[in-house]
C-alpha cells in the first residue's frame, strides 16, 4: 500500500506541473486548471501521510535479499 501511495501522490505532483503549461499555451481553460490543481493537491496530502517521514521496514537478520 505504501508503495501506491507513493506512485499516486507522484503522479499527482507530476499534474501539478503540467497544468499550468497547458493553460499557458491554451490547450486547457482557466477553470480546468483550477479544479485539477485542486484535485492534485488533495490527492497530494491524502496519500502522502502514508508514506512521508516513516521508516522502511527493518530487514531481517541473514540473507540481505530476503
């Protein structure tokens, strides 16, 4: 799960970037901009509370690949 959260919350950054040049160069209208900045920025801080600032998990003791 943390590992899907991680690539959501990514991903939501990574839109976050792409609006605005799309509304700069008119392929979206102001009003999409905003609700998709919006919907990103959401999405941002409810998955990442799941993955920021924990610790992975221990590995056992013995073989490093396990």
């Amino acid at each position: 799960m943390r590992n899907i959260c991680k690539w959501i919350g990514l991903l939501s950054i990574a839109v976050t970037f792409i609006l605005p040049p799309a509304f700069f160069t008119g392929q979206i209208s102001l009003e999409t901009m905003k609700q998709g900045l919006l919907i990103a920025t959401l999405v941002w801080f409810g998955t990442s509370v799941f993955w920021i600032g924990r610790k992975s998990p221990e590995q056992p003791d013995g073989d490093p690949i396990l």
